[in-house]
C-alpha cells in the first residue's frame, strides 16, 4: 500500500508541475519593467515571454506582438529556454501515462511486480530529467535578466526588466517537479525491496517444505 501511495504521490505532484508548466511555456509575464518613480501618464509596462512581447498602458489596454522570423534572428535566451521546456512539457506526458501502468489500481499495465517497479523507476527518471529542465530554463532566464539589469543601469536610464510572476512560477515548480520525480524513485525501490523479501521469504517455505 505504501508503494502505491508513494507512486500516486509523486504523478500527481508530478502533473500538477506539468500543467504549471503548460501555463508559464505560453505566458508573457516571464520578465517586465518597473513604473515605480514614473508619472501615472508615462507609466508603460513592458512585458516579455518566451513568444511574445507587451506593453501594458495605464487605460488597461495591451499590445502584443509576437516574436516572428528564423531562430537564428531571436534571442539565445529564449530559444534555449523553449526547447527546453517543450522537452518537459512532451516527456512529461509521456511519463504521467506510462506511470498510470505501474499503479496496481489499473489494469492495463504489467502484472508482476518486478515489471512495475522497473516502470516506475524509469518514469521517475523521466519526472526528475522534466524538473532539471524547467529548473535549468528558469535560472538561465533570470541570469539573462540580472546580466541585462545591470548592463541597462550602466549605459541608460530606461527602466530596467525585473522577474516577473510566470518565471518564479516555473522555477517555483520546475523544483516541485524535481520532488515529484524523487518520491516516484523512492516508490518504485520500495516495491523492489518488497518484491526480494517476497522472494526471500517464498524460497524459506520451500526449503523448509523439502526438510520435512
């Protein structure tokens, strides 16, 4: 029972993080500017994601315009950190489905026990490399975003890009992500470690079955 609660525990931390990470992949609020210090009239916030770019006026109206041309025109930045996330994104889907074999509750899946510990063990692996990957993005964003902070405060007196909601949100949850994946490993030893007393025990009664 425990190994399935741990196997259950660690899908759905798992996609919740998935589905986090869905939302901040498509937002815009990854990184904006400060209006504090500026007239009410002038206050423009600008506003960045991975796809597209905002400016947020006073009146609550908003213009968005959509990064276009090759990779090769955009920033580094921002394509490593897409690849990096659709990486998450589409190994996430596929470990959540193949964890729904492991669980003893559906059955769909391998039957002996020895099959789903290794599924287990390998969706976990697959869990913990999707945090790695959204982590890795989201320090590189925010990287970029201190290293242009300071070089703007240098050499102009526009208003620097700050973090913003969606990227401490994808750090926030590219760790819980991490979590995910380590509480799957650790349901999937556990069902090893029952299986070889299960074994160790079965091959005792024989033994003592052929004495008597």
């Amino acid at each position: 029972m425990a190994k399935t609660s741990l196997q259950v525990m660690g899908w759905l931390i798992s996609m919740c993080s998935w589905g986090a990470t869905v939302g901040v992949f498509l937002s815009h609020k990854w990184k904006s500017t400060s209006v504090e210090g500026l007239p009410v009239l002038d206050s423009v916030t600008y506003m960045e994601g991975l796809w597209d770019s905002c400016e947020v006026y006073p009146t609550g109206q908003r213009k968005c315009i959509t990064f276009s041309g090759p990779l090769s025109s955009q920033p580094n930045v921002v394509v490593t950190c897409r690849i990096l996330l659709m990486i998450a994104i589409l190994l996430g889907v596929v470990c959540g489905f193949v964890t729904l074999l492991a669980f003893k509750c559906t059955d769909i899946g391998p039957e002996d026990r020895k099959s789903e510990a290794r599924v287990a063990f390998w969706t976990g692996l697959g869990f913990l490399a999707c945090g790695f990957c959204v982590t890795i993005a989201s320090a590189y964003y925010m990287h970029d975003i201190v290293r242009g902070t300071s070089l703007l405060n240098r050499t102009t007196n526009l208003p620097p890009y700050q973090i913003h909601e969606a990227l401490k949100i994808a750090m926030a949850f590219g760790l819980l992500w991490l979590i995910g994946g380590l509480v799957q490993l650790c349901g999937s030893h556990h069902i090893e470690e029952n299986d070889v007393k299960y074994e160790h025990d079965k091959y005792n009664r024989n033994m003592r079955q052929e004495y008597i």
